[in-house]
C-alpha cells in the first residue's frame, strides 16, 4: 500500500439536494447505502468512489487515506503533533477507519 486516496464523503445538511446537485454535476450515480438513510454510496467512472453523509454536525470533505497499519499511523500522527480525532473503528464488512487532525486542524480519515 502506497497510502493513495481511496475514498472521499462529502457533508451535506440536505442529502436529496446534494444528491441530485452532484449527480447532475458530475454524472456521478448515486445510492442509497445501509439502512439508516442518512448515506448515499458515490459510484465515479474512476476511482476512488465516495459518499453523501447527512449531518447537521459538520460540513466539507473528509478523505481518506489506504494505509498498512492504522494503530501505527495514528501514533505517528501524534509524534508529529497531530490528534486523533476517533481511534480505530470497524466498518462491519468493509474494513477499519479512523479520524486525525493535522497540525491546522484539517480532518483527514485512515482506511485499511
């Protein structure tokens, strides 16, 4: 793994809006994902592919990174002055994330 960007979420207070907005921006297609209906799955004609979260929490972008060893990434983070923002999580049949703040604050997300 070469830690290439591998997935991206878009923010968004509105998610039909969003969802018809980049859609028709892009020529993205655009899903439903899971249960809750607060996330659409982002299909791109190249990758990475992304997501729609619903929040009314936070705005942005948030990407995400492949890395080998995210327990490892996250103490580097630390070591060179960064925060962890959320440790280790697991996405249930996808694989394991988390959240760190770079040295202005910037949000970036681990993937693996």
């Amino acid at each position: 793994m070469s830690n290439n960007l591998c997935y991206f979420e878009i923010f968004t207070s509105d998610l039909a809006k969003s969802k018809s907005f980049y859609g028709q921006l892009f020529n993205w297609e655009i899903n439903p994902w899971g249960t809750q209906g607060s996330y659409e799955h982002i299909k791109t004609p190249q990758e990475p592919d992304g997501g729609l979260w619903k929040t009314e929490d936070q705005k942005g972008v948030l990407v995400y990174f492949k890395v080998e060893d995210i327990d490892k990434t996250l103490k580097k983070v630390e070591e060179l002055g960064g925060k962890v923002i959320l440790k280790k999580t697991e996405i249930p049949n996808v694989g394991h994330y988390a959240i760190f703040a770079d040295l202005d604050g910037n949000q970036i997300a681990l993937f693996t």
